[in-house]
C-alpha cells in the first residue's frame, strides 16, 4: 500500500460510499507526501465527484505534509495521527484543527 494508492482510490471510495463526509469536510485539502510512492494530491472535498487529482492547487484551505511511511502507517492504524502531530511527523499548514478533526474521519 502506497500513499498514491491511498490518496487515488481509497478516499474517493471512501467518499462515494459516504458523500455526507465530503460535505462536512467542504474544503480544498494538498497533501504533500515525501519518500518513495509519494508525490502532491489535491483533495476537493467542495465537489460532488471527482474529488483527487495529482497536483497541488494554491487554492487550499490547508496542506497536510507526511511521509509516505507515516501516512500508510496512520491509514493502517499502526501510528495514531494525534501522536504523529506531536512528533512532528504529520503537519498541518495552516493548523485547522475543526477542519483536521472532519478529515481525520475520512483517514
């Protein structure tokens, strides 16, 4: 499992069996994914379909910047994304912790 894997299928998945989600969200998400497998994705969530593309926007109401290990361990449930904040392994551009709480449901 890969963050692109992830990012590309899962969410839209994800968001297609619970549109509701997208709704709550109702933002424009980045996430910056380093390492091996990972790459820029866009997250629309202010969209009825369609919602990831590759690439980032400079529209986006916040970016979220992991590493593509940390983000697979986090959507595995291996690594808790409370914690990984702590640590500094996942960050938030600008902190919008209503807005991270809502796509935390998504992860």
């Amino acid at each position: 499992m890969s963050a692109k894997d992830i990012i590309e299928n899962q969410i839209p998945e994800t968001l297609k069996a619970k549109p509701e989600l997208a709704k709550e969200i109702n933002a424009v998400i980045v996430f910056d994914v380093s390492g091996e497998g990972g790459g820029k994705w866009t997250l629309d969530a202010t969209k009825s379909e369609g919602w990831v593309t590759e690439g980032a926007v400079d529209n986006a109401k916040m970016t979220i910047s992991v590493s593509n290990d940390d983000f697979v361990k986090i959507r595995e449930k291996k690594l808790n994304a409370q914690m990984a904040a702590m640590q500094g392994k996942l960050k938030f551009k600008p902190m919008d912790m209503g807005l991270a709480m809502k796509l935390a449901k998504l992860l």
